[in-house]
C-alpha cells in the first residue's frame, strides 16, 4: 500500500481568503510557515545523516556518470501518429496541397473560442494572435510551399508557448496580474528558433501564478479544466501548453519545468512531454532564466514531435550563459528522430521499489506493464536503491521555494495584496525560512547529484511515475477563489523534484488510463546530455501502443 501523502485539509473560498489576511501578518505567517513545514514534512531533512550531504554547489552544472550510451540503431519505423496528427502531418498536408496553413489558422482560432467557450472552460489560449497577423504569416508559408522552399521542419505548424517565455507582441506576465502587461519586443531564444523553421505562433496558454503551483488553479486567469473529465484540474504550472496539445489544437507547445511543470501537464492530460538536460536549450527570454531548477522544453502529441521540438531548440546561446557548457553543443541534423528508431534491446532501466510504493494502486499498474513490455523487447529492470529520492521534493521545496521568495522581494512588499490567496500564503511563510535551509537543502541537493550519478553507472535509464495519482476533483468556485491542498500539491511533485535537482533529462509518457479513464504517466530519467536513449525508449513504448495519447472527451479536430 502507499505511504500516506499529509493529511491537510483543502483551504478554498472565504477560507483561503482568511488565511492569506492571517499568513500577511507577522504571527500569521510564522504560524503558517510551522504548519506548512509540518504538512509537507520539511522537517525530515534536519534528520537526515551528515554523510547525505555534499559540498555547497559552486554551479550549477549537471554531473554525467558517463558519456551517452552507444546503442546500435535497430532502425525501427516511427510510431504511428496519434488520433491528432503530429508537425509532419501537417507538412504533408500542405506539400501535397490538400490543406494551407491560412486553413489551418482560421481553423485554429475557432477551434480555441469554441474550447474557451464550454462550462467549465477548456480553452487552452491566454492571448491569441490576431487573426490577421496569423493569416499574414500563414500567407507566406503557403507562398513558401507553392515555391518548394520551406523554411524548415515546422513551415506551417501552429503551436502555442506558455506564458512565462517571451512572445514578441505579447505580454509575459507569468500568470500574475501585477507584472508588466506591457507586450514584449523580442521573442526568447526558443520561440525564435521554432519561428525560424517556420513554426506559426497561434498564442500563449495561461499558468499557475508565477509557475509556483502544480495543481492547475489561478484565481487570475480562466485556467482550462481537464479535457478527458472537466470536473477535474489539468495540472500545472504549464497547464495550457498542456490542454494545447491533449485537445488537439496543437501538436506541441513550449512549457517550463521547475519542479514537474512539463511533465505534470503531460501526465495529467495524457499527452509526452520532456524536460531536458540543463543547459541544452536556452532560457533567454523566460521569467525564470535566474532560478537553478527551472528548464524550458516541449509538450507534445507525440515522441517524434519532442524529438524534433528539442533539435529545434536545442544549442548554445551567449544569451543564456549555461548553455555553453553543453556537451555536445547541438545535437546533429536528424540525431534526436533518428534515436526513434533505436529499440531498447540491451537499454538496462533502474526501478526503485520503494518509490513506486508511494504511487496509487492504478498508477503502480500502468507503469509497471509499460515496463513489462519494454523488458519483453529486450530491455532489462534492475533494481536502485536512491536514498534521497524520497526527500526530493522536500529539497526541491527550499530551492524553488526560496529562489522565487528572494527574486519576489520588492514585488512582496508593493504588490502582496495583488498575489492570489495560495501565492500569498506561500510567501508570507517562505519569508520566514532560516539562511541555514537553504544553505542545508544546496548541500543535500549536491549529496543527491552524487547519488544519482552512481546509481547511472549501472543503469541507462531510471523509471519512476510522473506522479502519485491521477487529477483531483475541482469545484469551479475552488478554481475561482484558487485553492491550497498540501496533499494534492505533494501528490504531483512527489516524483518530479529529483530531475530537476540534478539537471538530468526527464520524460512523462501516457500509459494508460485509471477507472475513471484520467491519463497516467509514466517518467522516464536518463543520464546528462543523453535525451537520445529517453526519447528511443519512449518512442518504443509508443510503438508497442503501451504508450498512447488517447482522444479525451473534449477534443478539436483540425486535421482532415
């Protein structure tokens, strides 16, 4: 049986409200501090050995146990699309010339007001791209096509772009109401690379409030409901990057990942999706180019699409200074799609036990046959022991907890009452953190790197759930008011915090679905720099159909 996650009570409405008057006084946010740190278990890491520390990091560098596995290419055929097409069926639509991109524009854009429309909502759009501007440059592609000179890969493509990374036209207020609304001039470095090849911006998806919920609830934005049960949350914080994809308005978009943001989204809404290794893509032009955990990645219908979403974006940028530590620098032309078709014979995958006895019964069960499966195609489990796993997230708490408190220091004291409730509780009592857990939770987050790197010099990849369980229940006045469940909260990033403490690359992929027919994730985590043998072993997954991007409920269907 799993563990039990804490057992705090959901604070929604006049409740909520309550509590964010009280955290914003001086006994009311040490009283809260105490009581959140009791909730999440925070005090666990006090208790914990000195020889589970290491040095205080000098950077931020991620540790490889070993170069890139070498695997031979079986080449394998790529994966049937999904029921929603992927970027390539696009392109073949308009090379043969039975769709324009201006159709699929104009489809797009319907398509988004018909899901923003439904009760509860399921529009995945923040800001859309005005329709001439779009159909302007969709004009352009065609004229691309009907020259036989596309621009790139995605000449034509539409997807969408979370928005906490800048979109030259549109504002990057990062799911707040009291950051500068004012449009950006430039595009981040990511987008610009994705435009480069002619990808079309339709717009950007809404966000948790400054990206600091997983759970898929922001009082200041209409945040989309699930799309396969709309009585339950999408996830978050990249939640409409991920509604994007799961609806079929897009077959991918970009997300930012700190402590599960991509990969959250994608389980829930039952779509792939891939935080890379850090310092593989630039993240010029994000809100969080600061943080030490935050990375910028796809979100996808399927693997070939993150395959070649990552080539896209991947590669040093002056402007993003940790890119210039990648190794390799970029990936070669094709390098990513053509990993597809590697199989997994011989690929070694670590299964920890006692992380999987956290996860719901259903979770455990998917999971569990997604491997089975790769284990008859001449995969083999092994099983890790990870000490620290287990207190992961808590460490993950105090990096993005306190980086996002520091970096908030005079928004706090201008623009408090501004905040949603949830956010301001959660400042008031990171405010109350000592020098010292922070200093701690940098040591045991280098103890951690150093565990991990062994346990990669006896495996190529290591499996884990994407999260606990399935998405919760939401009320729409908890989705209103915004809501504050320690437990929900725990639940989605109890798996998620460990690849973003070490750097490493990290995939969810759609395995399956519990009774109620809610998407379940499976997390795949490779060595540094080796997002090749992930994406290979999800793309086999997605061959064998044991990973699957199911058509929810609410679906558009842009494609003929």
């Amino acid at each position: 049986m799993p563990r039990r996650l804490p057992p705090a009570p959901r604070l929604s409405g006049a409740f909520l409200r309550a509590a964010a008057r009280a955290a914003r006084t001086k006994t009311g946010s040490v009283a809260v501090y105490h009581a959140l740190r009791a909730d999440l278990k925070i005090g666990e890491l006090e208790e914990l050995p000195a020889e589970a520390r290491g040095g205080p990091p000098l950077h931020n560098r991620v540790v490889a146990a070993r170069p890139p596995r070498a695997a031979e290419d079986a080449r394998l055929p790529l994966p049937a699309p999904p029921w929603s097409g992927t970027s390539a069926s696009y392109v073949a639509h308009y090379t043969q010339g039975t769709l324009t991109p201006e159709d699929v524009v104009v489809r797009c854009l319907a398509a988004a007001r018909e899901l923003a429309g439904r009760m509860p909502t399921v529009g995945p759009l923040h800001e859309e791209m005005p329709k001439k501007a779009a159909l302007g440059e969709a004009s352009e592609s065609r004229a691309r096509y009907a020259a036989k000179a596309p621009r790139g890969s995605f000449d034509g493509v539409p997807f969408a772009v979370k928005e906490q990374t800048a979109v030259r036209g549109f504002a990057r207020q990062v799911g707040t109401i009291f950051i500068d609304p004012m449009p950006m001039k430039e595009d981040g470095t990511c987008v610009a690379e994705l435009r480069r090849a002619g990808a079309l911006v339709l717009g950007t998806t809404p966000m948790t409030e400054l990206g600091m919920s997983p759970s898929g609830q922001n009082k200041h934005r209409r945040l989309p409901k699930n799309p396969h049960d709309p009585r339950h949350i999408a996830g978050g914080s990249s939640t409409g990057s991920g509604v994007a994809v799961a609806t079929g308005l897009v077959p991918f978009a970009l997300g930012a990942d700190g402590g599960g943001s991509i990969r959250i989204p994608s389980a829930i809404n039952g779509v792939f999706g891939i935080k890379p290794t850090w310092g593989r893509v630039s993240r010029a032009g994000d809100y969080a180019v600061d943080s030490t955990v935050a990375h910028v990645g796809p979100i996808a219908s399927s693997t070939a699409d993150l395959a070649r979403v990552l080539e896209a974006i991947s590669g040093p940028d002056p402007l993003d200074p940790e890119t210039l530590f990648a190794a390799p620098a970029k990936p070669a032309a094709g390098e990513f799609l053509a990993a597809l078709g590697r199989g997994v014979r011989g690929l070694v995958i670590g299964v920890d036990e006692e992380e999987w006895a956290d996860a719901s019964p259903s979770v455990q069960r998917a999971g569990q046959d997604a491997l089975r499966a790769l284990e008859r195609e001449g995969a083999t489990l092994q099983r890790v022991r990870i000490g620290l796993a287990r207190q992961a997230p808590l460490i993950g708490y105090m990096a993005i907890g306190l980086e996002t408190r520091g970096a908030l220091q005079v928004d706090w004291k201008r623009h408090a009452g501004d905040m949603g409730y949830d956010l301001q509780i959660a400042m008031a009592a990171l405010g109350e953190a000592k020098a010292t857990d922070h200093v701690d939770a940098q040591r045991l987050r280098s103890g951690l790197r150093r565990e991990v790197a062994g346990v990669f010099q006896r495996v190529d990849l290591l499996a884990l759930p994407t999260t606990v369980d399935t998405a919760t229940a939401a009320s729409e006045d908890e989705m209103a008011s915004g809501f504050l469940d320690a437990r929900v909260l725990a639940g989605l990033v109890r798996f998620n915090f460990l690849a973003n403490l070490t750097g490493l690359p990290a995939l969810s992929a759609p395995v399956g679905l519990d009774a109620r027919l809610l998407p379940i994730g499976l997390q795949l985590v490779g060595d540094a720099w080796d997002e090749a043998t992930v994406l290979a072993a999800s793309a086999h997954l997605e061959r064998l159909g044991a990973a699957k991007v199911e058509r929810p409920a609410v679906s558009v269907r842009i494609l003929p």
